[in-house]
C-alpha cells in the first residue's frame, strides 16, 4: 500500500509518527511523511497527489475532534472515499466513537506495537481484494479493535 502519515495541527511532537512510518516502510509499505503542522487541505493535498491508498494520522494536542473531522470530510468531498483513514497517538476513549462515525477504521493509542498495525493493513488489504468497503467514505460499519 501507499500510506500517508501526517501530523495535523500544531501538534509538535512527531517521535511516533516517525517511528510508525519506519515500521511502515519495513513492512514492505510505501510511506509518504508529511512533515509536522499540516493543516487538513494541505493533508488532503498531499493524500490525493501521492494518490495514497491509506492515510495514518498521529494526534497528541487534543484537537482530534477538530482536525479529523475535517480531515474526513475533506476525503469524502474531493471523491476520496475509498482512502483508508486510521489514527494514533491520545485519543480519549470517550472521543474514540465520534472519531469512528467519521469513517475512521482505527485508532492505535500509546504502547501500541507496530506488528498491530500491519495486522490492521493486512486486513484492509484482504477486505480490499474482497471488494468490500473500508474507505473513510464508504458504508460498511467495519472497524479495526
């Protein structure tokens, strides 16, 4: 797959995001680091130019109710329903639900082995080719736990 990790926001620490594209890469993926304080049109700039398959985003400044709803959005209404959208980093648990509504199909908070994340994407490819739906966009109500 071609996954795009991103640090939307202000957020300034960037250790796990870099740490996860690694083992991303090491996996056999092709990984797009998008850098720190991405706004969500430049996120979805990027998404659509890499013409990613999937896109990771690591949030830790609490502003997840904010930023990946727009991120979401902004998937859907350029036609990119079919982007698999997970996150990372500190996500309440009483915020993970709205998180998932948004079409989310994962969230991996701190102490989350990387193996599990290649679990995720193995999983989406296996549904993928059994065309069914695990896009940000896409009916299916599936989701990664």
């Amino acid at each position: 797959m071609r996954i795009v990790v991103a640090k939307p926001g202000l957020d300034g620490h960037d250790r796990g995001a870099k740490v996860i594209a690694r083992a991303l890469r090491d996996g056999g993926h092709e990984v797009v680091y998008t850098g720190l304080r991405r706004t969500p049109s430049e996120i979805i700039r990027i998404v659509t130019d890499e013409d990613a398959t999937a896109l990771g985003l690591s949030t830790l400044s609490g502003a997840h109710d904010v930023l990946i709803p727009k991120i979401c959005a902004g998937l859907r209404d350029e036609g990119l329903d079919d982007v698999i959208v997970f996150a990372g980093g500190i996500i309440p648990d009483r915020d993970r639900e709205s998180v998932y509504e948004q079409g989310v199909r994962a969230i991996f908070g701190p102490g989350t082995r990387t193996d599990q994340i290649l679990e995720f994407l193995q999983e989406c490819s296996e549904r993928i080719e059994k065309e069914e739906p695990v896009g940000v966009g896409q009916e299916s109500g599936w989701r990664w736990e």
